[in-house]
C-alpha cells in the first residue's frame, strides 16, 4: 500500500490519508472514521451496484482501510507512527526549498496563514468525497498525503516555514583589501562529511539509549541506514540495540549485516556468539523430553498448545514498512 504521489512514496504507508483524517487525529476520531468508512464500504451498503464496483469496494476495505486502521488503533504502533512523523517532519524542514505538491489544496495550505485551521478545513472537505465516487478514492488519498506533507513542513520544529521568504538584511561589505595587496578568494562553506552526518545520528541514538528509550534509538538508526545502508558501524550498532530491546531475531539479522561489510567488527562478532550461545542453551532438552527439530522453548506464561505467538510485524516496525499489498 504505497502512494505514488504524495507524503513519503517510496517507503512510507500514509494511514492517515487513507482514512481521511489529520494527522494530529486521537483514538477516539480514528475510530469514529473508520466505522464510518467501513460502513459505506460493506456490502450490504452497496445494494444495487456493479460487481465490478462491488469488488473495488472489498479491496479498498481490506487492503486500505483496513490495515490503516490497524495500525493506528495499536497503542504501541500508533506511537511509532507519530515519532516517524515528528522525524520526517524534521527531515523536510532541512531542506532548502519547500515540498513539491502538485494538489491545489496543499499549495494553498504552502501559503496560508493559520496553517492548522486551513489544514483542518482542507482534509474535512476532502474525507466528505473521499469514499463517494470509488473510482476517484486513491485520488483524494493522494491529496490528502499531499496535505500532510505540507503540514508537516510547516509545523516541524524548528521556526515555523514560510510560504514567501522573508527578505534578508544585506550583509555589510567587507573592507577592501589595501592597495597591491592579492584578492583572497572566498572561503567554501562547510561541508558535512558522511562520517559527521553518521555520528549525528549515532549521538542522538546514544542518548535514547542512556533513557532506555530504544524504540526511538532504533528509529535513529534505521533512518541513518536508509543514507547509508553498507555501514557496518550502524547495522552492527542497530543490531546492539534490538538485542537490549528483546527482539533477537532482528538483532541476527543486521549482525549478519555488519560482519558481511566488516567481518572484524567487534560488536558484531559478539552479538552473533551471544545469540549462538542463547541457541545452544535453548535447544538443551529436559531430561526425558528431547524438544522436536527446530523447536524453541515455549514463552513463559503460554500454553503448549499455543507456544510462542507468532511475529506477524517482520521486524520492529510491524505494518508501517513492508511490499505492496497484492
């Protein structure tokens, strides 16, 4: 589920487009709006229609509106999801020009003065045509993304963008240089290494983890490998912190990672024993009870009948990140 206009089209699922709401929306009104979308999607809403139409209907709702919902109406996810936010939002303010939209209503909202009201009124009047016409919904979602990347840019921290840049003082002039003297050449401005550009996101990870905040470390960290996926240094750093957050499995796999671009990483090399140890003490059988090929020993707490749940998410992020849906 991939927009291919609009609010993060590459890699990012804009839930808050799809069902039609601001991206500042609490539980409660995403929940309101999805029974409402789900409603006029139901069969039994669409008497009389096309089974062509009928169909578009089935998939709007289980492969848009649906998984959207899910993902926000998960306390867990639903923060995720807002810290990602915050973090692209930080991202488009570093840029040195505003978004590209193409939607009337987000050039307006590029220019207008009271963003949120504008913002707010925008994406009302899109969600009441968002679900009327089928053929037009991916559309307005488009708009709506389109909405939220504006709004993003213009309430990031940071001060607030604006549509008209404000005109800038001159910058005194310099002194002539004396008479016979050479002229000097202008000094290039300063340019950010990737090796600066990684320790920032390194430092800010670092200071999560001191919080034992490592849903956001992780965050940093898999921002720094969207810019630069073959450092080891990250993949093995994001595989240290998976494991201190409980989740082995993808702490394997960006170890993995880190010693197949630098097989003498350190920190790699001692995940990858710690979690080969850990293996090795798990498929020790009691006595008398050899477990089967493969198994794992049930969690603490479940039944043997239902073992360890399983991990529908593919990694820490769950439904946000992941293909197309079919």
């Amino acid at each position: 589920m991939k927009l291919d206009t609009g609010l993060f089209s590459l890699d990012f699922e804009d839930h808050h487009a799809v069902l039609g709401i601001p991206i500042t929306a609490d539980a409660k009104a995403v929940r309101k709006r999805y029974l409402m979308i789900a409603r006029k999607l139901h069969p039994d809403s669409l008497s009389g229609i096309s089974d062509e139409d009928a169909q578009q209907a089935s998939d709007l709702l289980s492969k848009w509106v649906n998984p959207a919902y899910e993902a926000l109406s998960q306390e867990k996810i639903f923060s995720e999801h807002q810290i990602i936010l915050k973090l692209k939002g930080q991202g488009l303010r570093r840029s040195p020009t505003p978004p590209a939209v193409t939607s009337a209503s987000a050039q307006t909202l590029l220019q207008a003065s009271q963003v949120d009201l504008a913002y707010d009124q925008a994406v009302k009047a899109l969600a009441n045509q968002q679900y009327e016409q089928l053929t037009q919904t991916l559309n307005v979602i488009g708009q709506l993304s389109e909405l939220n990347l504006v709004y993003l840019y213009r309430t990031s921290d940071g001060p607030m963008a604006s549509a008209r840049p404000a005109a800038s003082a001159p910058a005194a002039a310099a002194p002539p240089p004396p008479p016979g003297a050479p002229a000097k050449a202008p000094s290039p401005p300063p340019r950010r290494t990737q090796a600066m550009i990684l320790e920032s996101y390194l430092k800010r990870a670092q200071d999560f983890e001191v919080d034992h905040d490592y849903s956001r470390a992780v965050l940093e960290m898999r921002e720094a490998l969207k810019a630069y996926p073959n450092s080891a240094k990250c993949h093995s750093y994001l595989a240290s912190l998976y494991l201190k957050a409980g989740q082995a499995t993808m702490a394997k796999v960006h170890a993995k990672r880190a010693l197949d671009l630098a097989p003498e990483d350190e920190i790699a090399q001692a995940i990858q024993t710690k979690l080969e140890r850990g293996q090795t003490s798990a498929a020790k059988a009691p006595p008398g009870k050899p477990p089967a090929r493969g198994s794992q020993p049930p969690a603490k707490g479940a039944s043997p009948a239902k073992g360890k749940p399983e991990d529908k998410g593919g990694g820490f992020f769950g439904g946000l990140f992941g293909g197309k849906k079919k």
